[in-house]
C-alpha cells in the first residue's frame, strides 16, 4: 500500500516505514526490494510478468532477477545518451580546444564535432574578437622628466592552445609586459619626444617590444595595435609645462611668419638685382656701341680735316655753336653800323604766340613764319629808334 494510506489504529505512516507517534521506528527501506521493484516495472513495460496474491497467503512472490534482454536494452539507451552528449557546434569565430584524461588532444575548427563525453573535455575560444587593455601610468623619461602616459593595446588571440595551457593568466600577463614594455621606451626617449611629435614613434616602438614579451611567454596573444590616448606633464607642474608649450607655439608662430617675410621679400630683391644686372648691361653696351661710334666718327672726321683743314675747320666751329646756341632761349643779333649787340627774347614771343595759337608736338610752318614775320618787325623797329637816335644827335 502507498506510504500515505493510513496504517494501524488510525496513524499515518512515512515513506521509511515510521508510524505515528504510537509506532516504533523500523529504519529506511531495504535496497534489495527497491531493486526488486524497479526491475518488475520495467518487466511490465517490456511484456514481462507481475505476480501478485495468490496461493501465498497473499504475499508478494520474490522479485525474478533481471533479464539479458533488458540489461542490452538499457546499454543501448545509455550508449545513445552518451554519444548524443558528444556533439557540439564551434562557430567560424572560435577553435575549439581539446583535452583528453586532462591532456592536449587537438584544436578543433569550426564546424560540427563529436568528442567522447566524459573522456575528452571541450573548450571554445574566440580567435576573431578584438579585445582592448588599457593602462595609465607615471613614468620618468631620459631627461629625468617624469610625464603621465595612458595608451590603449588591441590585442587578439592567435593560438588557442598556448592561450590556455602554457600561462596560467594570459590577460594578467600582457598587462604586465604593456607596463613594461611602456617604461622601457618611455625611459628610452626624452620629455619633448613623448609629449610632441614623437608619440606616433612611441606607440610603434611599444607594439614591436610588447609583442617579443608575449612571444616569449607564449601566451597565445597577438598585438594588433598600440594607441598612446594621451601624453601630459603630472598635474603639479602643469601651469609651467602650459607656459612651454605656449612658448613653443609663439617661435613656432614667429618662424613661420619669418619664413613667410623672407619668402616674399627675397623674390623680390632677386628680381631687383637682376634688373640692375640688366640696365647695367645695357648701360655698358650703350656706352661701349657710342664709344665706337665716336671713335668711328672721329677717324673719318680727321680723314676728311687732312684732306681740307680751313673748310673742316669752319665747319666744326660752326656745327659747335649750333649745339651752343641751340638750348638758349635769347638770339644775340650784331647790328650792321652799331656797337651794341641786340638781344631778341625769344622765349617771350614764343610764350606770347601760345596763348593764341595751341602749338602741337612741333610748331607748323605758319607758325614759325609767323614768329619770323615778329622777329623782322621787331628788327626793323629797333632799327627806327636808333637811326631816329642818331639824326637828333
């Protein structure tokens, strides 16, 4: 009967035989019979026989033992269980490594796998995910400056197996070998370097010496970028770094606009020096071409003296005193008869014949007959006055 049906005088009894309060304790249940019962259940499942009250006064018929054939079937269904349990999924981003009794067996790629449970123990890594570290330090450069570095490492993993079998914290590892790697080269480079233009050189130079560490650990981790985010003076000396870096940019700004003055302005003194270059050449041909041609000039003229001195003579008297009186504005006249000489002004009978007439680039010949006609009548009335002169005498 079920465990909870009631019992003797009324009681209750539990599942291990205890009755009430008024039984006695008999102990939990003998595990022969619970196997008893279990295999006549499964005989009844399978068409196998139950006994029941009978000819024994009413009790149970010992329990048969059980059948090959239901041990075979049961193998059967724990061998399928098992060999179900050892298929599993690596995706295209994983490898999947393998340990059989506790030992390296093999890297799995993606795909579906079967591995014997219990006997093999499966572990997936990610190869393809970028993972990132950073790290934040103080640091003293070769010119005994100390600065703050931060900088970022990109790192993935490119061998499975050494990732989890050869260091037992890879992570921890590479943090350690950054920091490292970090100080070395900071401490390799001056305050300038770090903190201006040599930051680019900084990160280069810390993924070359970061990524020898991790080879020599054999850590199974890739350094696939090194970024410096930031590279500032500790926040005590901060002020006087600002003021540096202001003084930097003011040369910095004065060279440029130096640079640019000196790039406008040599241009032009070179244009200007090759100008005189120019005009001087030209100067000296002109002087060397009048030169020879004065010399020229002056052999055929004392070929032609040699052949008649009197009349080349006269003739350069004359052409002398055409040159003289050419740029003089007054005309001297020697008056036939008279001591005195007679000055004409022809700069104000010419100056008083352009307000009447608009004289072009040359004077026409109406003009200078005109300016004859004036010259003669003043001449002639000049001549009046002195003979007038004369006869009162």
């Amino acid at each position: 009967m079920a465990w909870n049906e009631p019992g003797n005088n009324g009681k209750d009894q539990d599942p291990w035989g205890n009755r009430g309060s008024g039984g006695s304790n008999q102990g939990p249940p003998d595990l022969d019979e619970a196997l008893g019962k279990l295999v006549e259940k499964f005989n009844g499942l399978f068409g196998g026989k139950r006994g029941g009250s009978g000819t024994n006064g009413g009790q149970e018929p010992p329990t048969p033992a059980p059948s090959g054939k239901l041990i075979g079937v049961m193998a059967v269904v724990v061998a399928v269980i098992w060999g179900g349990m050892g298929f599993y999924t690596v995706d295209q981003q994983e490898r999947a490594v393998v340990l059989r009794l506790g030992s390296y067996l093999e890297t799995v790629q993606p795909g579906l796998q079967w591995n014997p449970p219990l006997i093999d123990d499966v572990t997936k890594v990610n190869v393809t995910a970028v993972r990132n570290h950073e790290h934040v330090a103080l640091m003293l450069t070769k010119d005994e400056n100390i600065v703050e570095v931060g900088l970022s490492v990109q790192y993935v993993v490119s061998n499975p197996k050494d990732f989890l079998l050869e260091v037992r914290a890879p992570e921890n590892s590479l943090a350690q070998a950054t920091e490292s790697a970090l100080r070395h080269v900071v401490g390799s480079s001056t305050m300038d370097d770090v903190l201006t233009e040599g930051r680019a050189v900084l990160a280069e130079d810390v993924q070359v010496r970061l990524q020898g560490y991790l080879d020599s650990y054999r850590n199974g981790l890739e350094v696939s970028k090194v970024n410096i985010e930031n590279t500032t003076a500790p926040s005590q000396v901060q002020d006087a770094f600002d003021d540096v870096i202001k003084a930097r940019e003011d040369e910095q700004r004065v060279m440029n606009e130096a640079e640019a003055y000196a790039n406008g302005i040599v241009p032009e003194a070179r244009g200007q020096a090759q100008r005189m270059m120019e005009e001087a050449s030209a100067y000296r041909e002109e002087v060397v071409a009048r030169a020879e041609g004065e010399a020229t000039r002056f052999t055929k003229l004392l070929t032609e003296y040699q052949k008649a001195p009197e009349v080349t003579r006269e003739r350069l008297y004359l052409v002398a005193m055409e040159d003289v009186l050419s740029n003089s504005a007054k005309v001297l006249v020697d008056v036939e008869g008279g001591n005195n000489m007679m000055v004409l002004p022809l700069d104000q009978i010419m100056s008083s014949s352009k307000r009447t007439t608009t004289y072009g680039s040359s004077a026409s010949s109406a003009d200078m007959d005109q300016l004859a006609n004036q010259v003669i009548q003043e001449l002639n009335s000049r001549a009046s006055t002195r003979n007038s002169t004369r006869e009162s005498r």
